[in-house]
C-alpha cells in the first residue's frame, strides 16, 4: 500500500499514520520528494485494506499495490482452469480448447416447448441447455416463471435429450431445489453482488454461473466470484452480459474488452452471453461470432422456436434455424484461432 | 402502445400484427404516413408490454405511451405521501413538511459506540439512528457485521435513546428478526432488484428504506418500489445514494436531479444518503445541503466517533462535531426553501 | 410525431397545441384513451423538430417517428456504400467485401521512423498508412506532433512506399495543407462534434475518417456524419473507437455492438480502431479480431517500431512483428464469415 | 512516479527500466516486497507522463504520484482566484463571496426578444446576459444561430441595459469578432477538448467560460482549464453543466458532486448551468439552488420571454417571472450558507 501524503501534511501527521500502521503489526517505509511525501506500508495488504487510511489527517491518496481478489486471480493458478462436470452425455468441459455453446429459452414455458427447444439445440451441436424456472423481472406483473413446475419440465427434459441443465437461483430458501435438478447453477446479473446467495452457491459444490452486473467492473465482477471460491466452491464460470451505458439503441452494451482482460485476470472461464448483451436478435449473431474471436470459452444463446410467443425476452431469442446457421460460423471462426466448437 | 412499421413492412406483415393484437383482446388504429405506417394499439397496457411485438416481422420500434409503474406512481396518489410510523420518542413523519435526518455509523461495532453515536446525533437533532448489522461487503474478507448481536445492541440503543432504528435486510431468511428489532427495514442498493427480498418485505408492514442501485434509472428503481407495493406495503421511502459513472475522484456520482424528477413522478418521499453518495467525508456537508436545496424529504448521513477506527466506510462519516455544524446550517437551508429540520 | 398529453391537459392545451401546429403548416389527428390523449402529427417531422413542443402546457411527452439522419441512413441509399479513392498504389475501397487494414504510428517522429513501420505494414498487408502530425493531447505538457513538418515527411513516406496516408485534421485553418498532402482526413474523438470542422470537410471532396466522439450515442454519431454529407462530400467512413464507461482496467471501452448497429442504421463503411478502443497492448490484437467478426469494413491499428521510445500511445501501440502475426489471424476470421483482408 | 512489477518481472526487465529512466535524467528507488517489487521513480514528473512506462517488459502498472495540472491547481495559488472584468454596469466579480447569477436566452433571436429578456433579468438581478450568436448544434438542418448580426444585437443590448456580455466561440477564425463584443468567452462543452480554440482563447485576455464536457472527467476538465492558462490567460471560470450517464428521463445528469470536489482541486471559480444539466424546465430552479448550496461560485440559468417560440432550448427555458422567482429563493439560500446574490 502506498500512502501519498498532503503537500501540508505536518510531522505530527506523519508520525500518527506511522504509529498506527506499526500498532497493527505492519511496517513503514517513508520516501521525501521535492513536491510529495510517500509513505510505503509493507506486509499484509488485506488487512490495511480494512483500515480507513484516507480517513488520516495529511493523507492525499493511498494505492492499493496488490488486487484484491486472491483466489479468483491468474497468479494463484498460474494456468487457466477448466470446470467440469459429468452429465448424462458425458462429461462437459468449459474452458479447455473447445468453445462450450449453451442454448435454450429465457423461460421454461411448456413441456412441449422446452422439449422442442432441447432437442432441436442439441442436433446443432449445443452442450448445455439454458431455461429458467424462477425469473427475476423487472417488473412485479411480468411473468416470474414456473417455479417448481418449471424445474420438473428441466428434470424431463434433460433424462429425455441427455442435455446438461443449467437455471437460474434467485432466494436462498430455494437452493436445495436447484441443486436437485440442475448441473449448474446460474447467478443472474441483478444478483452479482447478492453476497447471502453468494455464500450459499459457495457452499455448493454444483458449478455456478456467474453473470456480471450491469454496473460492475471488472474488479467488483471478480470479487463477487472471490465469495463463492472463498466459501470452497472452484467450480465457477464467469459470464459477460452487457453493462449499463448511456447507449439505448440497444438493451444493453455488450463488453468484449472484458473477455481478454478477464482471461490476463483470472484462471475462470470466461463465457458471453450476447443474447442479453446486445438484446436485438439481428445482431446477436454478430456479437456471438465476435466473442469467440475475442477469445470466450464459451457462448450462452437464447434460441426459441417461436419468439412471438415467447413468455419473455422475444425480442432478442434466435429462432431453431437461426441458432443452427450460427452454429456453421461459429465453428469457422473457432477453428480460425485455433479452437473448435 | 405505438407500433411504428419499418418502410419495407408488407401488407401481410402488418395484418398478421393486428390479427394478433386482436386476439389478444385489444384494438389497433392504423395511421398511413408518407414516410411510415404506425399502428397504434389500445386497451391495457400491463397486457401488451409482455408482449414480445418488437419480434414480429416488419415492425420498427415500439413506444410504450404510460408509465410501468402505477402504485407508485404520483397519478395513483394525485399528491405525497407521508410515511408515518410510532416510535419510542413519538410518531415519525418522513415527506411532510419538515425535513428528516436520519444519522449513525455504517456498522455497528461495539456497545460504546452505538450508543455514544445515537445520544450525539440525538442531542444534534436527528430523528433516526441507522447502523449495520448484516453488511453486504465488495469482499469476502471484509468485516461482515456482527449479526445478530448488532439487532441486540441496536435493540438496547433504542430502549436507552428512544432513537427509532432503520437498519439492513440482506437475507430473506433474516426477516423475522430485522422485524422484531428495527422500526424501519432498509434495502441497499446491491439488493435493489433482489426481487425475492423485495416481495419479503412488500408482505410486511414495516417501513421500508428503499435505496437506489447503481445502475438503475429512475424508472426501474420505481419499478422497485412497485414490486413492494404490489404486495400491500405502501410504507416506502425512497433513497438516492449516487450512480456509477465515469467519474473516479469520488466514490459514487449522488445524482440530486433524481430529487425533482422522482418528487413528480412518485408520491413516495424521498431522502438523500450524500455519505455513500459522494463518498468523501469532506464532501458530504455540501451535498447533503444540496440535497435540502434540492427538495428531498430527507438526508442519510453515516456519524462516528472515531472514524479512523471504524471497521467500514470510515473515509465518509463525520465527526460527532461535524455532524452538529452540520444540522445547524442544514436548518438555514431548510428554513429558506420553507421548510424545517 | 407523437404528442402524448397529460392526464390533466385541459381542452384549451389540446386546442392551443393543435393550433399551432396547423399555423406551422401541419395536420394533426387526436385519440382519447382511456388512459392518455394521444395526438399524432404529420408533416415533415424535421420541421417539427425544431419546435420546443415539449415546452406546452399540457404535454407530457414528445416522440419522434423518424431517424433525425437522412443522407447518413441506411434507407437514403437501401445499400451500403463502397468508398473508393485513387492511390500511388492503385484505388482503395473501403466497405466491398474486403476487410481494409489501417495501420502505422499513432504520430509521426521521425523521417526513419514513419519510413521503417510504413515499408513494415506494407510488407504485412496493410493497405493504408496512418500517422498524426497534429495531434490533439489531453495534456499541454505532451508532444502535440511534428506540424508541417510532419506532412512533409508523410508525402515523403507514401512517395517511397506507395501507401496512401491517413492524417488528422484539428482546426480548420489547416485544412488546405491537409486536404494538400493526404489521401484520407481524420476527424478525431475529440472533435466529432466541433462542427465547424466537420462542415469544413464537408466542403472537401476527400474521403473523411469520422471517429466516434467518447461519449458519443449512436445516433448523435451518424448525426456528425450527416453534417458531413450534408455539405455534399459523401466519402465518410466511420470508425467506432472506444466510449467511456465506468470500467478503468482499460482505457476505453471498445463497442463492438455499435458494428451491426450501424450497419443496419447506415450505408457508411464502419471500420475500429482496438488501439485506442481498449487502449492496451497485449488486447489489441483479440479486439481486432473480434471487430472483423462482428462486421467491422475494416480495423485501424497503432503499429511502432520501437514502443518504449514512442512520443505518444506507447502503451497501446503493437510491435512489427506483433502486427504481423494479427494479419495472418486476421485473414483467417474474414474467411471464417466470408470476407478477405 | 510508483512503477509495479508483475511477480514474474526478471532482473533483467528490472535493471532495463532502471537504466532507461537513468538515461532520462531521474533516480529510482527499488523496494522489494513479498509479493510485489516496486519501483519508486524520483523527479519532473511531467517528463515521466510522457514515457511509455507501462510498455516496458515486466511492468505490471504505473501509478502517478501527482496531479497532471499544475497551473489550475489549488495548490498552484493556495487561495480561490476571483476573475474580475470591467464592464459598462461596474466591475463583474466571479468567486467572491457574491453569487453571480448568469441570464438569458439560449440565442440571440430578434432584437425584441434579446432586448426585452435582457432588461428583464436585469430587474430581476442578474450580473451577465448570456445568449449564443454561433450555435453548436447536433443536427445540421437546426437553427445555427445568427452569427454577426447576433454579435451586433448582443452589443445593442449591452450599451442599453449596461449588461456585460458571455457568447460562445465555436471556430478559431472567429475569435477577433467574438473578441470586440463579449466580455466573456465561453467555450461549450462539445468543444472542450477543441485544442486549438483552447490554445487561442489562451492566447486572449479576456474572460473564458469553459465548459465541461459531456463525458469529461474532473481531471480531464482541469487539463483543459490547464490548457488556456498555460498560454498565459488566468481568467478562466469553469461550469458544470450536466455529464452523460444511463438516465433518459433528464437531458443530462447535472453532477453537482463536481462543485465541492473542484473548490478543492482548484483556485479557478465554478459555476453551475442548471438548463442544460438537467434540461427541463420544472426542474431547473431547485438544480440551480442545489447547485448554490453545495458552493458553486455562479449559476447561469436559460431565460426566454416566450419559450414555445424560442428556437433552441425552449423546453428548458425559464420564463421571465420564473426567473424573478427563482432569484428570490436563490438569495435565501445563498445567506442561508453565509453568501450573497
């Protein structure tokens, strides 16, 4: 940690913040310049992290020398690592050479369609299925989804098709349920930094999902993944899904910068989700094709076979056919970089 | 609701949007324009906004003409509303005349200090003790509130100031206790759109303390509020605690234009925390009259007796001395605009 | 234009709004809702535009029908635009199915310098030089390029290399040296929306590289454009280049979302710059694949011999060899989606 | 200047930094921690900024140590500068204990209209008339502005209701012109990194207004400040007119976070513009009090005799009376904080 210190920061300052720093057991470094006085604070940067330093009389600034994630950072690996699973297909493998593509509805409506869906994702050569069954709406009157029924239809579907299964979890009162039925648990974006359910997943030792929110840096982003690791759960995949900008022709504003510095950052996968980042169905293709480039070790797609009357996110769910054109120009652009999908 | 068509949209594209409109129980209205065609559609909004008409072929964009939001609407009230609730020292009014300061430290910490803070902010002339039991923290590693022992010490505050308390839910399973012991329940801004935890306390009939996430526009934090409401609580005020923009020099951008713009567009009151808002002890008294300025009901400010040591947010709070400067010039201001403190 | 009034406009509002906009030569047609009056307007909407209809009493909301960009919309031309300019080299076209590559130093230093990285990207592929000699510095203090002397030394370059060049233009009194020594005027970030300059340019007839001001909304971008094409030089193409958010692991945020949305809105060629978009080096290379990806005419890149010893975007700049090994990823991704480079 | 070496830095990166930085004529100071080693640069750094330090191999980030602006700092003149100017009425001060109130139209229209709005703001107690002769405008086909017939309406007014004069500069060539008839310069927010007019309007003595730019950081405000006053022209008074964030429901976010945060920063005086911060004209009066309260040095506030005619900004337009009124609440509020209008 390095504490620059006000142009009038007094010797009494000084020796205050000195005497603090000693009194917590770390040690002091300080360095006069011309125009600034620096003090360098060495030892556990976790614990000063703690401490209210700008809060001192005479401090101009601290800086943090070390991120504060540990064991979400790249240093703690050293090496990319790869979540898996089994599943009644075989095992699935996010993060390693191959690009993971998970397909399916916003919403499990009916039996029929999440069946239909299920079967017709995995004939273009999806590996997860994506539906969920508690919806979090931004509106109290939007459909909120089927609950218990709509987890029981994922059940189904998945001895049907033999398609991994993951949905979303949004109270903590319900993880015993999803556990049950999912193979992988999704954290929704509006539940990034909802630390109960955090700890709970962590608890887990289901692979999680990780949606970033729409407000959080990156840093926030792998501090929210800290928790669940943190509470002993490894098996976590982060999930780029658009951030809040003050861009409104589109839903949201798709962060592909994200995916490369994401990949220096941590040993996570790192997967994308364009459908909601970009939230128009013409350029969800587009943005796909763009996250592999970028390097993504995976997609998440919403795919419905009909839109129109899609109980949620319409407007932005490919339909059958558009889902297996993608899938053509998503192996092409895969194996351009030198993965497959 | 307008449906405006895109120039190319056929005769059978249009015919098949209001075929279906029709079948869902409504009208349309169609307007032929030298440049576009556009439909306007009528009957219940509520009903049409689920519906997914930006995915129908030959359609451009789509113009919501009301409001989302209807309990919390200023329509639905046609005038304020004052949250009003009893209190061991008398009834509490917030969105009345007089302007509510509401004071105390993030965190409880230890019996000394919430009960030196409260007599302090007391005898300073604020009308509710907030303080932190359950903290929801960036990092894992950061002080987590002391639970259930801070409601207890929160609990013997109140009985020995008869300081009305408001303080944290993180947790729906947290619910029952934080009822028992505050007189006000309050939900941060990372929870914003918990809807889970939202629904909880829309079923209770406590005050709640709404704060306003990072990212949200005016309308969805309304959208947030009507989530409570929708289950009978209409005991809501509404917080403005700072955005997320691009600005780093403080720790949050307090957005006061939300002051005059939700006054008009909700009945609910609303109150300013500059703590978290701007995030700089220094800057806190002046927000916090810009605040006033503005027309807010009230003002959020975290108080410590000894910020260097506080065990959160130790950079934002007062001193008990600044805090008491404080009151006196917010009176001035309250007192020019034709209000009091 | 749709005029949405108040619940409580009075018929006076509704008369006296109809009334003028009958005296500025339009017709108006009203629909009473259950709910809202609605009172649509027609007529040449830019006219309408200019009037501070909002402004009424009685008014609750104004929406426009139509895109305020005409010459730059998609429907002006129902085709993209190839634009095409002669060469020492042979014609460049940018928007046809190639991919067109940009690159060289952010500024011109040197007579070696410029010489060495242009012979360098030529060998590579590139098909168009880039270099500032007017640079536009956030700082004072910081090198503001080489001026005349800079030109010079880029009609020096293209005569050996047979490059054509790309150079920035900051203020209008430079334009006839510009316009004198490149095959391509800049209009930098910064100056997206100095419209002196960009009508300016529009008296040109040389083709102009608009990039995207930082804050800059899609619309307020083609509205740039427009003023370009409304003096009558329609040669424009458009460069996204990074906006501001909240994020500051980068230096921008590169918005790949704005290709498929301007080449839906726009005949223009849309190119990126990843450079400056993202603004470090080592994510250069991913940002520009996954800009080809997602659609992009064309990608920019900072390319210098030695980055240690840049005057200016050290940082961000790719070494010869890094570039290199960009262009033959490059080609692969355009053929992966069926384009070339 | 603090350079951080990643954990993986070699001797050799570390001793190649330290010799380049030898080379440039400074000192280091290395500092090896558990996790980290740190390498402390000593002397001008405004000749470090300038160097790719970040580019070097083994650098895992590089931390500024002081502010980039030094003539527009605070500590620059340890005192807040007041920008005085003769004018016909009596001297203008702008940063003394008085609250200068700015008034006027958004342009210059009619001789009528800028006459009669001038000796109306006038009664109520404005010190300068603003109103706009060249307008920057986002679309091409709206109202531009009168241009020197504007300026010679505008020195009309001034010799007949003795009103000083702010008008805006938006292209260099114009300079001599804007020169002979304002007493006070402003340059908007779109051209705030318009280095060339900067450079010029240093380059004059008289009075500039600038202001911040839509997306600008305070920093990137101050740098522009430090533009004009390192060509020798100290009379610079900076406005806060509203940032770009996610909020549609306002024209832009007035961020009055930046008032206490640039009182500290800088000696410069700063102003508030509450018309196009928030942009609708309910709301502009408590913004504009808000802004008062939280320290600013001014506000300028849009006036219109008659606003649905106006042909720019009508929406956000006080009327006259509106205006009166506000002046009245505006000069509580000042005495409420111990300042006067």
């Amino acid at each position: 940690m390095i504490v620059v210190l006000k142009p009038d920061a007094t010797e009494a300052d000084i020796a205050h913040i000195q005497q603090q720093v000693v009194h917590w057991g770390l040690q002091t470094h300080l360095s006069r310049g011309a125009q600034r006085t620096i003090l360098g604070i060495i030892g556990p940067e976790d614990l000063l992290r703690e401490k209210p330093l700008a809060a001192f009389p005479g401090v101009e600034s601290v800086m943090p020398i070390l991120k504060p994630y540990r064991l979400a950072s790249f240093e703690f690996r050293q090496a990319g690592s790869v979540v898996t699973f089994a599943a009644p297909g075989g095992a699935v493998e996010i993060g390693g050479k191959r690009v993971t593509v998970i397909a399916g509805p916003c919403s499990v409506e009916t039996r029929e369609q999440i069946l239909g869906i299920a079967r017709s994702v995995k004939n273009s050569g999806a590996s997860l299925l994506r539906g969920g069954a508690f919806k979090p709406r931004t509106s109290p009157y939007s459909f909120q989804g089927l609950g218990l029924e709509g987890l029981d239809l994922l059940a189904e579907t998945r001895r049907e098709t033999g398609l991994p299964v993951v949905t979303e979890l949004i109270d903590t009162r319900d993880l015993a349920h999803i556990e049950k039925y999912a193979d992988m648990i999704q954290i929704g974006a509006r539940n990034m930094q909802n630390y109960s359910l955090l700890k709970e997943v962590g608890k887990s030792r289901k692979p999680v999902l990780l949606k970033r929110g729409m407000s959080a840096t990156i840093k926030d982003f792998l501090m929210s993944a800290e928790y669940i690791l943190s509470e002993g759960n490894f098996n976590v995949v982060l999930c780029e899904r658009g951030i809040r900008t003050f861009e409104t022709m589109t839903r949201n504003t798709l962060d592909l910068n994200a995916v490369p510095v994401l990949k220096r950052e941590t040993h996570l996968p790192v997967i994308v989700d364009p459908s909601h980042g970009i939230g128009l169905r013409d350029f969800v293709s587009p943005m796909a094709l763009a996250a592999v480039a970028a390097g993504a070790d995976g997609v998440m797609i919403e795919v419905h076979n009909a839109p129109e009357s899609a109980l949620s996110d319409g407007e932005q769910s490919l339909r059958l056919q558009e889902f297996e054109a993608l899938m053509s120009r998503l192996r092409g652009v895969a194996e351009a970089i030198g993965r497959s999908v």
